[in-house]
C-alpha cells in the first residue's frame, strides 16, 4: 500500500473533503486583469494586417476580426489581447458601434519586429 495515501484509511469516505468545501472565502473578488502574452497580440495584428485591405479606412468589424481568429484564440483572449493592444496604441477603434478596428503605425512597427 502507498504510504502517502495511508492518511485516507483512518476517516469515514463521507469526511474527507467536507472540511475543504465547507471554508467560505472572505476575500474580496477582482477582476482578472488582461495578461495577454506576445503571441496573441501578434495573432491579432497579423489578422487585422490581413483583413485591413478588405476593408480599408472604414476599419475592420470585430467580427469579422473575430472569425478570422476563431481558431486560433477563444473570445477572451482576444479581448484581451486588443485590449491591451489599443492601450498601447498598435490599434485604434475606429467607431464604437458598429465596433470596427485598425491597425496603427505602432502596430505595423511592432508586426514587422516580430516578422524579422
């Protein structure tokens, strides 16, 4: 028998993870803050980069940005990663509703960068 799990052996089944479940948390929630790594924002910027000469000044639409990157990155990380994007100025929003986005110079900048 496995010495590590002999602790097991000596509770009733029923007792051994009540004292776990039973604990209430007293913290207050936050919100997860975006952490998107480098490889998301350069995803995004590759498929805006793509999509932009579709769609020209009027700016890509998010959901058009959000099929193209289906497959790669589920909606939260996107979000995410355009988030922090537009926070550091590689894109702009070009109108809110409908929402559609572009690329900046910075944003350019920074895909040529990584492409080297």
């Amino acid at each position: 028998m496995c010495v590590a799990l002999s602790f097991l052996l000596d509770r009733p089944l029923g007792k051994q993870w009540t004292p776990a479940l039973s604990t209430r948390q007293n913290g207050v929630m936050r919100p997860r803050g975006s952490r998107p790594d480098a490889l998301q924002s350069v995803t995004v910027l590759e498929a805006l980069n793509g999509l932009a000469a579709q769609h020209g000044a009027a700016g890509v639409p998010f959901k058009d940005l959000e099929a193209a990157t289906r497959s790669r990155l589920n909606y939260r990380a996107l979000t995410d990663a355009l988030n922090a994007l537009v926070n550091e100025g590689a894109v702009g929003r070009v109108s809110e509703k409908p929402a559609r986005l572009a690329i900046t110079d910075a944003g350019r900048k920074r895909l040529n960068e990584y492409r080297s």
